[in-house]
C-alpha cells in the first residue's frame, strides 16, 4: 500500500521545503496545499487517497486547531502530523485536542522540522497502521485447522516489571503456532486475521488458555511471581458472545486460579462500541477479572470513552513509547495518561520498550508498569523458568543507558554501578541497545 502525503500550510516555502522532506523517507507521493478551507474539501472527497497529513496551526481564515476538529468531523482514519513554529504550549494543547478526537496523531513538531523528526512519525503510522506494514508469512486454512487438531497452539510468556522497584509484577500469554515440525513459530500476524475471519478464534484462544493455565500453576510457585497477575487476549469481536464471562470462570476455577489474577486484554483492532462489548467488560469487572485496553494510541479508544469503561488496567502502544525519550508528542499523551489512570484507579504499562534511553527516561514515571524487548522477550515456558533464575541469581545492578554494558553470557554487568535492583539479561540478536532484563 502507497503512502501519500498532504501538507497543509499558508506557506508555499514551508510546503515545499516539507515535502522535499518527506520525499526522502519511505512515502510514495507528496501533495500541498496553502488554504485549511480547500484541504478540507479534498480530504471530504479523497480521504481515503490520503495516509498523511501535515498541519500547520497558525493559518489564516481556518486556523490549524479548527482544521483538526475538522478532520475529526469527517472521520479521516489517516495519521496526523502537527508542525507549527507557535510556542510549545500551544503546540501541546493541539495534540491534546487530537488525543481526545479519534484522529491518529503521529507527532507534533516545532519549525524548522527535520527529516529525523519526519521519519519517526512515518515510522509511528507504520506501526499504527497493520495494512502499511511488511506482510509476515501468512498459512492457510487447512494448515491452521491442522495446527489446532494437532495441539500445535504454544503460549509464550512476556514477563512485565514495575518502573520504580524492578519486580516482576505480571506476564502476558501470547499465542504462537508450529507448523508441522517446523522450528520456527509463527505469531499472530500470520494467523489472527484468518482465524477471525473463518470463526476459528474461540478454538484458538480456548487452545491456548488450556495449555497457558496449566503452566501458569507451575509459574506461579517461583516465589518472585507469587503476587503476579496473568494477561490474556480477547478481540471486540469475542467481547460481542455473552458467554466468554462464563467460560472464564470456568478455567479459572478448573485452574485453582483466582479471577483477580487474570487481566483480560481488549485488542484495540476494532471500535468497541456495541452494547454487548460493553456488557462483556462490566461483567468480568464483575466477577474481579482484570480489563485491560491494549494497544492504546493507535485510533479506536478516545480519552471520553476510558471514562466511561470500567477497566482495571491502560496499555500504551509501542508506537508512541518507541523514541519517547526525545519525543514532546509521546510524553505529552503519556502525562495525559497518568492523570487519567491515577483518576480511574487503573494501571499504566508502557509496551514495546527496547532502548535504553527510552527506559532511562520511563523508570522516572511514578506507577507504571514496563513491557518489552529490554525487559523480557516472549518465552515459551521451559525458557522462562531458566530466565526467572537468572533473573534471581544475578541481585543488583540495573542497567543504565549512560553505563557501557559488558555481556557475559545471559548477564549485563555495568562497569561502576551501584549495587541496586535485581536484573538478569541476555544480549539481544538484532539490536545492540536491546537487553532483556
């Protein structure tokens, strides 16, 4: 899929200049236009041609916050870019207003903008947006039925770590497949559309709740994850059959699990907007299920609409904590964030950390949660339990990104740190930053 560009800004140099930038990042075609009135008329009739726009706030006749609520309007599903040379203040208070509509915003950038500026936001709508994204290798229908009718459904485990104190404080179960003999599993890219599309998902999820629960009991009587809670996936769709609450309930009590220590995470692919999906959510609130929303930032849940849930737990997206040590954007919708969980009561997590600045610059934040690369890769139960004893064995030295780490075998040793929170950490195959602690 092409990604095309529009700039929207009273002027001609900027649009030019902004376009030149944008054509050397991976865009297809780059269009500019100096009226707000006229590139609401385009976007009226051609939104769908349009993956981006860029827009200035200080414009005359139509001003660039009256543009957004605009766009907000129409329903425009493309990515947004704010670039204004207004003060930064002002600049937050746009991206504020984006937040709260249900427009994607992929940055707010002060002038002059820079290409890096600019990539980091395509990069942002990469991740946001599936369709625009490399294709995984994809299966077909009989090989997933195969899969399924031969207990080739393997749940991983990703473990999540408080900011502050470094414990272990939760897992989320994630599903992978083998095919056949094959070493090599598959994630849910490959298989989750499919398996939507052909109503194969409950056999799917029951497949791997089955096998995760079981060895949860086991993961479970490590004494570093007695207190930990267990994080599992439902679509909207599946929130929309009135017995999932039931079936729930059912594996819990078959598990000697407590429903107090299972989160049910709400996969943000879809609008939750039937009344059903909300009955769902209300009703595993009701028998102490956690509720997560997961993926947050990237279209469907507005701030309004987490008021009006009553979820337990907020999962900040990757594309917006990818970078978030140098990005005003990211933080600004992370502070938003932590106002509205500190009000609802509900957990924060940051998903997708995995550099070392970006963590540097988390850990700061008071009652959050952080999941990713840097902290712990996806593992398959065996590889878990001999993570869970390193993670033990190696008692007081966290890593830093202004420290030189020096790896030795699944251990980061920082050369002059302080003795501080247990870590065990192992080198990471495809980014020199990335340490799984």
């Amino acid at each position: 899929m092409s990604i095309n560009v529009l700039v929207i800004d009273d002027s001609l140099t900027c649009c030019r200049v902004l376009s030149e930038y944008l054509m050397q990042l991976d865009v297809n075609r780059v269009e500019y236009c100096t009226d707000a009135g006229s590139a609401i008329k385009i976007l009226t009739k051609y939104s769908k041609d349009y993956q981006v726009v860029v827009v200035d706030l200080h414009m005359p006749n139509m001003d660039g916050i009256e543009l957004l609520m605009k766009l907000s309007d129409i329903g425009y599903k493309g990515g947004v870019i704010i670039a204004s040379a207004m003060e930064s203040r002002i600049i937050e208070a746009a991206a504020k207003i984006v937040i709260n509509s249900r427009l994607r915003l992929l940055g707010a950038l002060t002038k002059p903008v820079s290409t890096k500026q600019l990539k980091l936001c395509i990069e942002r709508l990469f991740m946001m947006e599936s369709d625009l994204a490399p294709k995984p290798v994809s299966i077909s229908l009989d090989e997933l039925q195969r899969a399924l009718n031969e207990n080739k459904v393997v749940p991983y485990f990703q473990a999540q770590m408080d900011a502050s104190t470094g414990d272990i404080v939760g897992f989320e179960v994630l599903c992978r497949i083998q095919l056949g003999n094959k070493l090599q599993l598959l994630s849910p890219a490959s298989f989750l559309e499919l398996a939507e599309s052909q109503n194969l998902l409950n056999d799917l999820t029951e497949n791997l709740l089955e096998k995760a629960l079981s060895q949860w009991k086991l993961i479970r009587q490590d004494d570093s994850c007695a207190n930990c809670s267990l994080s599992i996936n439902l679509s909207p769709s599946q929130l929309n059959q009135a017995s999932w609450p039931n079936r729930l309930l059912k594996y819990c009590h078959d598990n000697q699990m407590e429903a107090s220590q299972l989160t049910i995470e709400i996969t943000e692919n879809q609008a939750l907007s039937e009344p059903s999906q909300y009955s769902s959510i209300s009703r595993l609130r009701l028998h102490d299920f956690g509720v997560a929303i997961d993926d947050f930032g990237t279209g469907y849940t507005n701030l309004t609409q987490l008021c009006c849930l009553p979820i337990s737990e907020l999962k900040l997206d990757i594309s917006l904590v990818r970078g978030i040590h140098q990005d005003p954007l990211a933080q600004t919708i992370l502070k938003s964030l932590q106002e509205i969980s500190n009000k609802l009561g509900v957990k924060l997590v940051a998903e997708g950390v995995e550099d070392l600045r970006d963590l540097s610059y988390l850990e700061k934040i008071d009652n959050l949660r952080l999941q990713g690369f840097l902290i712990c890769r996806p593992k398959p139960f065996t590889d878990l339990m001999r993570w869970l004893k390193a993670h033990k064995k190696v008692g007081g030295l966290k890593s830093r990104a202004s420290d030189k780490p020096i790896v030795k075998g699944e251990v980061l040793v920082n050369a002059g740190a302080k003795p501080s929170k247990p870590v065990a950490v192992e080198l990471c195959e495809t980014r020199v930053s990335n340490y799984i602690i």
